[in-house]
C-alpha cells in the first residue's frame, strides 16, 4: 500500500472512531432508558425490546471495533 493510500485508510479509521463515540452514546442511553424503566415495564415486551437493542449495538460496536483494529494494523504496518 503507497503513502497516500495508507494515509486515507488512517483518516477513515479515524472517522469511524469518532462515528463508534456517537454508537456508544446511544448504547448508554439506551441503558440508561431501561435500566430507569419500571420493573413491571422490563419484564414487558417494551423491556425485551429494549434489551434487543442493547444487545444489538453490544454486538455491533464489537464487529466494529475488531474490524477497526484489522485495519490499524494495515496502516501502521
């Protein structure tokens, strides 16, 4: 990989990095909504469909983050 292409995969790693903060943000909010919510409203069906959506971004920010780190490895090597 030449200097120039290196150089834009590191500011796109970059940009993704910033983009995984607003993911987070809304996982914790997410979180946060839930873990408020009333016993009796966790154990409904809008308490499981919140913990689908926690869990989701869970899995997605790991997917995330892995292939962040693949690419790392790319542009550092």
């Amino acid at each position: 990989m030449n200097k120039n292409r290196r150089k834009q995969l590191e500011e796109l790693c970059n940009e993704m990095t910033n983009q995984l903060e607003g993911l987070r943000a809304l996982l914790d909010e997410e979180q946060e909504y839930y873990d408020n919510m009333p016993e009796s409203l966790q154990s409904s069906e809008r308490g499981d469909q919140s913990q689908e959506y926690i869990s989701t971004m869970e899995s997605a920010l790991d997917d995330i983050e892995s292939a962040l780190g693949t690419l790392e490895e790319v542009y550092a090597s």
